[in-house]
C-alpha cells in the first residue's frame, strides 16, 4: 500500500537494466571478460622484436590504443552481454510484467528509456517476452549523451504522448537523468534513498492501487 | 676484414637501441610490463555498480579508453624502461665503445638518431659512459615520424655536417629509415641480410680498417 496517486499517470517511461531487468550480472561479466580477454589478447600478441626500432607511440597506436581500442571495446563488451542474455542469465524483477500488462490494460503508454543500445535493448525485451506492451524504445543509439544527462527523457518526451509523464528508474544515474529532464521518478531496488523521488518497495506496490 | 672503404665516411649517424646498447631486454621487460599492469590495474579498478545506468562508451571512456589510455601507456612504458636502464638491464655491445673512441680520435664526427625518446637516449648513453663522445643527439622529440619513415635522418642532416655520411643500424625499420634519407647503412646484429646494406660481422672489423 502507498499513499502516493500513481493513477494519474498516463505515460510511464521505464528504465530497463536494472528497474525491468535483473541484468547485472550478465553486464558485470560481459565487462570483466572484456577487459579481461581483449587486454590478455593484446599481451599474447604482443611480440617485441616485431616493433625493433619504433617509438613507444608508434607500438602502442599498432596495438590499438587510441580511438580503435573504445570501439573495440565496446563491441566485444557488447558482444558478450548479448550471449549472455541468450545463455539465459537475466531474468526480469517480480512483479514487473504484471505491472506492465496492468498499465496497458488500463490505458496507459509504456515506453522504455535505457541507456542500453538498440540491439542489446530489442533482446533483452524480446527474451523477456515484453515487447508487445512496449510502444517506444528510446535508446544511447538516438541520442549524444547517455544518463544523468537528460537526453534520452527528453527526446522521449519530444514524441506526442499523454501527459503526465512518470519515469520509474533504479540508479542514481537514471535517477539523475529523468530529474534532469523534470520528471517525477519513481525509484526501484535502491541500496539508499534519493531525495526527491517516489520510493515503492515493490511493483506489487503499485499494481494494487491501479 | 671487410672490403669496403670505411675510411671514407667523415659522419657517423649511429641508431642506439640494438646497435650500441644491447636493450632489447629491458624494453620487452618495460613493455610487458606496462600492457599486464596497466591492463590489471583498470581490471582490478573496476567496480560495475560505480557505473549503473551509464551506457558502454561512458563506461570505457571513464576507463581511460580513448587517446588518454594511449598516453598513459606511453608514459609508463618510458618510465619503466628509465627504471631498467638504471638497474643496469642494458649493455654496450662489444666493439661500440672502441669504435665511437677510434671515430673520435681520428676526427671523425659522432651522432645518435634513435627513435627512443630524448630522455630515455640521455640517460642510456649517461650509464653506458659514451656521451662524451657524441656530437649530436637527434631523438623522437624532434621530429613528427619515427622510423621507417625518413624523418629522424632527414632532420640530422639538415644540420651542418661533413659528407660522405654513413648510418649504423640494427632493425629493419632502422635500416629503411636510413635508405629512405638516400643514406649508406652500415647493418649489425642482423638476422638475416638486408639488400642494399654494408654487413658486418662485429664493430672490430670496422676498427681494423680506420
């Protein structure tokens, strides 16, 4: 039971990795192997008689440091969080599909908000078996700046949609970005409180009250 | 005994790492060092939860991945190789020293042109007690293009110097360095014969002659 009006809410932007999705772990280990192989990789390439007579600059932009290392980066660490969200290792939070399906049920617009990219958000919401009550993906592909900037609320709020607007979120990051962009937030699976947001202990929480 | 006329040669432009100091060793070491620290430290650093709701690239990026890790890689590589050379990791090759004292003593001009940096080249030249008899000292700090590409020879030529001039090199970027500044190379501690090179069997074959 809350005593907060959730009813008025006719347009709820979700956060994904973290407020619909317990996808830590998998992001947690696409990162450590990351880092982990590519740097490994990068050590068991490396051959010093092959750079006899270089400069350190010269041997180390060879390697790859420089611009090439983030993409790369970046589309191995990609890589294996998308296996590992076919191997199975996410799972969505109790109570989340069933809020979904509550709000659309009743009328509202469920949008996602994620700071995820396109391709590894689609997945996710395609595994988990919740596109169809999504109506927009906003995602880091369509914006510049990813949270705590505002930009991905605020091109979601540039779309026609039903005022008023909620975001529901879980990290201080997400937190910080919907704010940014005006929002009220209601804040999930937090460690600690953040001022100014709407706290529920559980979506079951809001589910009762719809 | 060799059969080509070194007589002749008024300027000696020498190449350091592999042709007067025996450091391969210590810049493998500085290397390996450098990519399995550096690369360990940012892994053991890393805590996924400091960066809950950041996207990818914010994440690398705060990382150090982009130009900042490649100027750090430099930095410390320098400094580790800079630790070697004082721990006595690097040793004049048999023949330098008496050769760069024969050129001297029969008025013959001296200079460095290595792709080290100017600091590293000073403090190697300092420990292995040659400096002295070094004329001129033309390091990666001074020009745009390491070796292969010419510029390191091209620069110490555009000083006033006695012709004809030859070059001393070890590697294969060393050597076509030198060829592509139009210059005659003097090729040691080869492997394996370089077209269009003056081979040698050691620096005493050169002494005998002068």
């Amino acid at each position: 039971m809350t005593c907060h009006d959730f009813n008025k809410y006719k347009t709820w932007l979700f956060d994904l990795d973290g407020t619909l999705v317990d996808s830590s772990y998998a992001h947690r280990l696409a990162y450590h192997e990351t880092l982990n192989n590519r740097t490994r990789q990068i050590i068991s390439d490396f051959r010093y008689d092959d750079y006899k007579g270089w400069s350190t600059e010269e041997v180390f932009i060879s390697l790859g440091f420089r611009d090439y290392t983030l993409e790369t980066m970046i589309k191995i660490k990609q890589e294996y969080y998308r296996k590992y969200v076919t191997l199975g290792k996410i799972s969505i939070f109790p109570g989340a599909t069933e809020l979904l399906e509550t709000l659309v049920n009743t009328g509202r617009t469920v949008s996602i908000v994620t700071g995820s990219s396109r391709a590894s958000a689609t997945l996710a919401l395609d595994y988990l078996g919740i596109r169809p009550m999504i109506t927009d993906l906003v995602t880091t592909d369509d914006v510049k700046q990813g949270k705590p900037a505002p930009d991905l609320y605020r091109y979601a709020l540039s779309k026609r949609i039903t005022q008023p607007v909620v975001a529901v979120e879980d990290s201080l990051a997400g937190v910080y970005a919907a704010q940014n962009a005006q929002l009220p937030v209601v804040h999930v699976h937090y460690d600690s409180f953040l001022p100014g947001t709407i706290p529920i202990d559980s979506f079951d929480s809001i589910i009762e009250v719809l």
